[in-house]
C-alpha cells in the first residue's frame, strides 16, 4: 500500500509540533503522529484535508484624501480561493464614511465570510 506523509507544523500553541500526517493513494488518512495534544491532531487533520486561512488585505479608497482601508475576511475561508478573493478585491473601489467592523462585501464568492474594515475613514 502507498503512503504519502505530509509534515504539519501545527499553529495552535506555542509549541509548534512537526505533526505528520500520513494518507494512501486516496487520501484517507492512516496516521497521525507527532502532536502533544488533542487539538494539535484536529489541526493537522483539518490542515491536511481542507486548509483555511483569514485574508488580510487593503481595497482602494475613492473620494478621501486615504488611499487604502485594511480589511480582513471575518472568518477562515478555504485556501485554495483566497487569490480568487484577492483579484475580487484589487477590482473593488469603496468611499468613506467607513468605521472598524464595517462590512464592506457579505459573504465573498460564496465563501460564508464576509469582508470587514479593520482601520477607519471618517473623512
């Protein structure tokens, strides 16, 4: 039987466990070792199968003497759409007022996360 081990390097605690992850030939996953804890293997898992990650960026500010307003996504989306996301949001012109925590676009490309201002433009 193949086996294809992926080394994680898990982001949970301080600890920084190097969790190996080892899969076959369909990816069902035949071992995890290498973790110090319960919610390091849930990483490693949920790393190797579906990896997530919080986008932050900047969108273009029209009308104000800013030019950028920093924005985040308000939770993980998957890995594989955040440049699809990116070349969303590079096309994207907003104007002020804008506060922190404002929702700037609900729900980007179907992710389930939608994009927040995280700085301020009251001008």
């Amino acid at each position: 039987m193949m086996r294809n081990v992926n080394e994680i390097i898990c982001i949970v605690c301080p600890l920084a466990c190097r969790v190996s992850v080892a899969v076959d030939q369909e990816r069902r996953i035949l071992e995890v070792v290498n973790f110090q804890c319960k919610k390091g293997k849930e990483y490693a898992v949920i790393e190797d199968r579906s990896p997530m990650r919080v986008l932050t960026t900047t969108v273009v500010v029209e009308k104000s003497r800013h030019v950028l307003l920093p924005v985040r996504t308000s939770r993980a989306i998957p890995k594989g759409r955040l440049i699809d996301c990116m070349n969303y949001l590079a096309r994207l012109r907003v104007e002020p007022p804008l506060k922190t925590g404002d929702t700037i676009i609900h729900n980007i490309l179907e992710t389930g996360s939608d994009i927040i201002a995280t700085g301020e433009i009251i001008d």
